[in-house]
C-alpha cells in the first residue's frame, strides 16, 4: 500500500503529468480517495466513527476481478470489518467487472488502461469506489429470459444501501456503493 501512495505522489511530481481540471476535479488518473471524501450522493448515511481508506490499481487482466477480492477480504479483516466481506466481495466483483469490460478504452493508446479500486470506510460504512477512462454510463439493465448476464447492477443495487457513478474531467467515471 504504501508503495502505492508513493507511485502515485511520485507520477504527480513527474513533468509530463499536466493536470487539465479545474480546482476540485479529479481525472481518471489522479483520483486518489482525499481524505474525507464520501460521495455526495450518500452523504446523508454518514454517522460518526473510524474513517480510513485504501486504493488499488487493477490491471487489464482477466486475475483482476479476483485480486480486487482478495484485497477487499484483507482491508476489511484488517478494518474488523470481516461480517462485510461477503456482500462486499460481490458488489467489488461486480463492479470490477463492468469497470474492466466496459470502461477501459483499449484502442485508444492517450488513456490510461487501468482501473482504480478504492474502499472507503466512514464508521460502520464502506463504500466500493471504482475509477475508469470509459465513456459508457452503468444502466440497470433488464435482460430477456435468454440473457447470460445483465444483472450485476441489479445485485448491487439489492445489496447495497446507496450506488451511484459521477463523471471525472476530462474523460472517466467514478462507479460506487455503499455498503454497512
């Protein structure tokens, strides 16, 4: 972990990083959870307690969507937060999967092709946070009765207290869900 927030303060220092956003505006490429940060739109589920969070930078390989698993059980062990893993493992899997498939811009060599993970903890709440250069909006979909898939949002949304997705500048989302 630690390497990370090095990897990243050190790509920030680099010359050729140029931010184009505005003050306040995150790029698919520096969106690092600030502290304090809990999206807007789930604000008012927040109640005192333990805040921490941790980030990790999933690659566009198929081991991705369960090394994102992996890390979820070991930040929530480590949170003693195990009774979360469960339900958290899905919404993270599901979430990761629409992140890689849908949102990396493979044939287009200027974007970044990685996906960022965070987990945000605020008291007895976690929010899964997703980072990725797409343009493609998540939809809950209703597939026919012959669809082989469709529904990870709809698991989301029935496990989760809150989800929801906000644009990035220039280009990007950010994918999240709450979890208690």
């Amino acid at each position: 972990m630690h390497s990370l927030l090095h990897l990243h303060e050190s790509l920030k220092q680099n010359d050729q990083v140029q931010s184009t956003t505005a003050t306040g505006e995150w790029t698919t490429f520096d969106w690092w959870p600030p502290v304090g940060w809990w999206p807007e739109a789930a604000r008012d589920l927040l109640v005192p307690g333990p805040a921490g969070s941790a980030t990790f930078v999933l690659p566009p390989t198929a081991s991705s969507v369960h090394a994102a698993r992996a890390f979820t059980t070991g930040v929530l062990t480590g949170w003693g937060l195990a009774e979360l893993i469960e339900n958290m493992e899905l919404v993270v899997s599901e979430l990761a999967t629409n992140a890689l498939r849908h949102g990396l811009c493979l044939d287009d060599p200027r974007r970044e092709r990685a996906v960022h993970m965070s987990l945000v903890r605020r008291g007895p709440l976690v929010t899964s946070a997703f980072t990725d250069p797409g343009a493609s909006v998540p939809v809950l979909r209703y597939p026919g009765p012959l669809d082989t898939g469709g529904l990870g949002l709809h698991i989301v949304e029935s496990i989760s207290l809150r989800w929801g997705w906000s644009a990035l500048a220039p280009h990007g989302k950010i994918v999240w869900a709450v979890l208690s």
